[in-house]
C-alpha cells in the first residue's frame, strides 16, 4: 500500500490534513509546500504512479543553474494533498504551518532508480530540473536537485 507511512504518522481525527487513496487522475502536476515546522524547509512533490513521490529540501527547490540542494525523499502523499494549506496542529506529525510556494505542470523525460528529469511549469520554478539519488551517508532517500 503506497500510502501506508503516510497514514500510519498521521492521526486524522486532529489533523486537517488528507486520508484518501492512491487514485490515477492522468495529470502531470506538481507542488511546493512551504512547512514551518521544527525548521522550515521546503516539500516538492510531483504527481506521479497515484500519488505524490515527496522530497524535503531544506534550502528550498533552486531558481537558478548551477545550485544544487540536497532533496530527502519522504513518504508519499495523497494525490489531494496537492491542494492542502493550513496549521498541522501541535503534537502531530509535521507540526506547523503548511502554505502552497508554487505549483504547475511537468512534464517527465527521464525516470529510473537514479535519476529524474522532469521540466516544470509553475508560477515561480520553469525549466528543466533534475533529482540525482546520491549516496550521501550510504542513504538511499538523500538526492540532489538542480536546475539544468
């Protein structure tokens, strides 16, 4: 089940956030959060197999050529959390205040264990991008993304 990290840290009773299901809608989409949380950081997530695959970037998703940013991989979404803002409340998982950055469409060029190319077209991230897998700390969910 793609979604069963994602429920399990999750007590839906006292967050707003979304429980739904992996559902196909044939759109490319992806989204930005801005989450102040412990720390702020910045969630990318892309419309992708149902879900939304999810990355933390701490510095945020680079606007410009050349600046890579280390991109953790976390546990997929649901495809409507592609639409949530708001307060996850203190004491839950991701405690803090969760706010759209951007959002758009892209399209996929390239997609393997490794590496994702995709090229974005929101309001504030447009052109090609890539996430790298690395092996930063012999730890499969660190990659890093760049503007091409």
């Amino acid at each position: 089940m793609a979604l069963k990290e994602y429920q399990k840290k999750r007590k839906f009773n006292k967050t707003l956030e979304p429980k739904s299901e992996v559902k196909e809608t044939g759109l490319s989409r992806f989204v930005v959060h801005k989450h102040q949380a412990k720390h702020l950081h910045f969630d990318f997530r892309l419309e992708i197999d149902g879900v939304l695959k999810s990355w933390a970037v701490p510095k945020g998703v680079p606007e410009e050529r050349g600046a890579k940013r280390l991109a953790v991989q976390v546990e997929d979404h649901p495809i409507d959390y592609i639409n949530f803002s708001g307060q996850i409340p203190e004491g839950q998982y991701g405690a803090g205040k969760v706010e759209i950055w951007d959002s758009g469409t892209f399209n996929l060029t390239k997609r393997d264990e490794k590496e994702i190319e995709i090229e974005l077209v929101g309001e504030k991230l447009k052109g090609q991008y890539v996430l790298i897998r690395t092996k930063l700390g012999n730890d499969p969910k660190n990659w890093l993304i760049f503007k091409k």
